[in-house]
C-alpha cells in the first residue's frame, strides 16, 4: 500500500443482532464482495467471518457473527453465543442490526449483551419493505431510549441504502492506525472455508425447511492446479432420511445443489472448480463437543 495518511484509520467492528435481521446480506455490502453466505432460514452464520474494506482514510475490517440464539440448546448454539459474546470484547465500534419495525425480546436480549465501553451504533435494517416511512422516526426514538447509541443509522443492506451513511459514522471511532491487511484482501478466511460455506448456503436455500438446522459441510480435499481448483466435500446431516432428501430422486437435488455451488465458487475465486459432493451421516454431530470441535466450531 502506498503512504498512509497522518489520520488513517483501521480498526475491528463487529455485526450483531438476532438471527435473519440482515447482517451477512450487510458485510457482503459493505465489503464488496461475498464473504459470508446468506439465506433466509435463520441462523445460517456460524462462525465469525471477516470481511475487510479499505478506503483512502480507513480500512474497516468487519466481523460478522452468528445471530445469538435463545430459543434451541444445543452444544453448536452455545459455542456460536460464545463467538458473539466474544466478538463484542475484541472489537473496537460495535453495530447493532435490528429489522425496521420490528423490536421483539430476541432484539432485547442481544441488546443486554451490548457493552457499554466501546461505540455501539444502532443500524435499522430493510427500510425499504416499509409501506409507511412515517413510522420509522418514532420506531428509532423507542430504541434511541433504550441504550446510549453512538449513531442510529436507516439503512437497506439489500439495497445499499445509506451505507456511505453508516461508514461515514464507523470511520472516525476507529482508532488512527495504518492498515492491517493489504487493500485487495477482502477476507482473512481461507478458500477452504469459503468454499464449504457457499456449499452450505445453497444446501439451505434449495432445501428450505426439507432439512433441518443441523447440517454442515466437511472439504475433504482442495487441491488447485494453476486457476482450478479441484474441491472434494461432504455435506453432513444428522439422519438417514435427511440424506435421502438431500440427494433427491435420481440424484436431482444433490446435483443441482452442486452446480450451484461450484458457480458461486468460480465467481468468488475466479477460476474453474471441479467440485464432487457426497452426504454422509454423522448422528448427533451438533451436540458433540469433539465432533464441533472436528468441523472448526470453537
């Protein structure tokens, strides 16, 4: 990178919230780029994943965690809480994702882990679904009342509404620093990771509520010869019948599953993938501390 001016700025910022309100749909945005995977069935983050942007005064390196989970037990959900309560002790400037309208007591109970010792702004998500606009200022006023908010800022993530406005207020509460990173990285996670994840992502966008929560993606191999990559992988569920589903009739739904994958993968690392997908059983796997551990859950 070149000189870096006097009042740079670089710092960490985590995204918060409850599941499904928007916040890897608005690190996918805000970076640029697809870094983390999105879906309409809640909870589909479970890991922190850093996406990186750098501007000529800033370079905002943003962790997206999963949404903090209060309604299912498991061992997976109490180790993806442990990554949200810890993002909020490592970062520097914290945003607060809520959905427009929309404050319920899963809201609530995120905002009771917010500290009080860092930035938190509060970024109001999807304000473009709204029929009436004129509900929104006093939506912010509820909320502005419930916690010392750095900034509230509307936004569409969606969209991209307003989020020149949100870095706008981001930038100068980093700390002056030159940057971490170089100004082409957009992630610090592997193509290893990012490749099971986007596997993931079209598991749950094909399958919907036809597969439950539990399932993940094991790479069994990756090799990259020149600009292809050759990718190996499991897709791995909790049941028997589960894996028939997935595979579908003939193998219809498996296939499309990985064509999908494998063009979301030539796109993101801009080459040719040779990707061969299998579903293999592993019962119980989400409540196994050795197996989460064995999959890259902390």
């Amino acid at each position: 990178m070149e000189a870096v001016p006097a009042n740079f700025h670089t710092g960490f910022i985590a995204i918060v919230g409850r599941p499904n309100v928007g916040k890897s749909t608005l690190l996918n945005h805000l970076v640029g780029q697809k870094v983390s995977i999105t879906s309409r069935k809640a909870q589909t983050t479970r890991h922190r994943v850093t996406g990186i942007r750098t501007e000529a005064n800033a370079q905002y390196v943003f962790v997206d965690t999963p949404g903090f989970q209060t309604k299912h037990r498991s061992a997976l959900n109490t180790a993806m809480n442990r990554t949200v309560t810890q993002a909020l002790q490592d970062v520097d400037v914290v945003l607060f994702v809520v959905e427009a309208l929309h404050f319920d007591t899963r809201d609530q109970q995120v905002l009771a882990l917010l500290p009080q010792n860092r930035p938190v702004l509060l970024v109001i998500n999807k304000i473009d679904h709204l029929a009436d606009k004129a509900a929104l200022l006093p939506f912010m006023q509820k909320l502005a009342a419930l916690f010392t908010f750095a900034a509230v800022v509307p936004v569409s993530a969606e969209k991209g509404i307003q989020l020149d406005s949100l870095l706008a207020e981001i930038g100068p509460r980093l700390p002056e620093s030159g940057p971490m990173f170089g100004e082409d990285e957009v992630t610090d996670r592997s193509e290893r990771f990012l490749a099971a994840e986007l596997i993931r992502e079209k598991v749950f966008r094909m399958m919907g509520d036809e597969i439950p929560y539990s399932v993940t993606v094991e790479i069994e191999q990756f090799v990259q010869e020149g600009k292809l990559r050759r990718i190996h992988a499991s897709i791995v569920v909790d049941r028997q019948g589960q894996k028939a589903i997935l595979i579908g009739k003939g193998g219809e739904k498996l296939k499309l599953i990985g064509t999908q994958a494998r063009e979301g993968m030539e796109k993101l690392f801009d080459g040719k993938v040779y990707l061969e997908l299998w579903v293999k059983v592993k019962g119980g796997w989400a409540d196994d501390e050795r197996a989460l551990k064995s999959l890259g859950y902390d």
